[in-house]
C-alpha cells in the first residue's frame, strides 16, 4: 500500500484526538516521542527514512503538540492504549516501534498489555524503563523530591523557556544541518547564537 504525505487525527477510545503524520510507503517505523516532544522532533529521522522507502508514523502524544488535551490520562495505561489506537487504526503490520525516553516506557507497557503479534522490531534510544524513581524495588534510582523540585523550580515557572533552553542537547551538526543554535563542531562549546 502506497501512502503519500498524511496527517490526520486519530480518535483514541476515550475521545482523545491524536494528531498523526504518516509519511512514505514500505515497512511501517512508528516513532514515539519522549516527554514533552511534539512529532515535529522526528523530521529528519523519518524524511531519511521515508527516502529509503519505510512508511514513517508519528505522532503527538494526549497534550502535546496538535493532540487534544483531555487534563486526564497521563498513566502508562492510556499511553500505550493510545499506541496501540495508532497502530491499530493505521493497520500496522511488522511496524518497527522507535521509542525515546518516556516513550520507551509507553511502548514496553503497549507490548505487554497488547501484545507483540503486529510488532516486527523494538528500538528503545535512551529509556526510562522501568523506571527511574527511586522505590523499595529500584534503590538505584533517583530520589523522588528531586523530582518535584525540578518541577517547581523549572517546569512551573517557565516551561517556554526551559524547553528553548534544553532543546540544545538534542541537536547536533549532523542532524540539524544550518540550525544556529548547535554547538561548534570543533567541539569548544561556542553557540552562534546571532545577536541574541
């Protein structure tokens, strides 16, 4: 089945619309996007790929992005039944998941509620899974104030900012050819930050 350039919406069972993009034709590459990344954040991953003949999906996770955002499920539950409402509305067969950060928690939790009969591959870039909090069952992870503290202290009072100020880190020269804002290739850390 051949796929032009789409983009659309995707009801999810609890009335949520996930906005989607679907791009090229060939074996189906689902990206799923870490905390707080739109599908905007896989471009240049799925145009390459989309060249070399892959259907590539993406999509905006429940508010975020052009989703809707319903202020209610946000549990691993719902997630991965949003994957799961993806793929399945899509048909999506031997799809090969791509899952960064938060997103490798949705995929995992979508495999094990959903199960792995229309996955052909798993691709987890840098997860978070299991988990990362520190429990009773995972003593190495990260001390939970810490967490609320970040979130108070950064996230509440300007996510604009802290997300124009941390999006530096997931850009390089290689990926991001002409964007100014990368660091010098010559590794010295000097930004060409224009007259800003």
């Amino acid at each position: 089945m051949t796929h032009s350039p789409a983009r659309g919406f995707i009801r999810t069972n609890d009335g949520v619309d996930l906005f989607y993009r679907d791009w090229g034709s060939g074996a189906p590459v689902l990206f799923v996007g870490g905390w707080s990344l739109p599908s905007d954040a896989w471009n240049y991953q799925m145009m390459a790929l989309s060249r070399q003949g892959l259907r590539c999906i993406a999509f905006d996770r429940r508010g975020h992005g052009r989703s809707s955002d319903p202020g209610r499920g946000y549990d691993f539950d719902t997630l991965a039944g949003d994957v799961a409402a993806v793929i399945g509305t899509l048909d999506l067969r031997g799809v090969t998941l791509v899952a960064h950060s938060m997103g490798c928690n949705e995929v995992v939790r979508y495999l094990g509620r959903h199960g792995s009969a229309r996955v052909a591959r798993l691709v987890l870039i840098g997860p978070m899974t299991p988990m990362i909090m520190r429990a009773d069952d995972n003593p190495e992870g990260i001390d939970g104030t810490l967490f609320e503290a970040f979130r108070e202290q950064q996230l509440d009072r300007d996510f604009p900012r802290w997300i124009d100020e941390n999006a530096l880190p997931f850009l390089t020269p290689d990926a991001s050819p002409g964007d100014d804002r990368v660091a010098a290739p010559d590794g010295a850390g000097v930004l060409a930050q224009g007259a800003a």
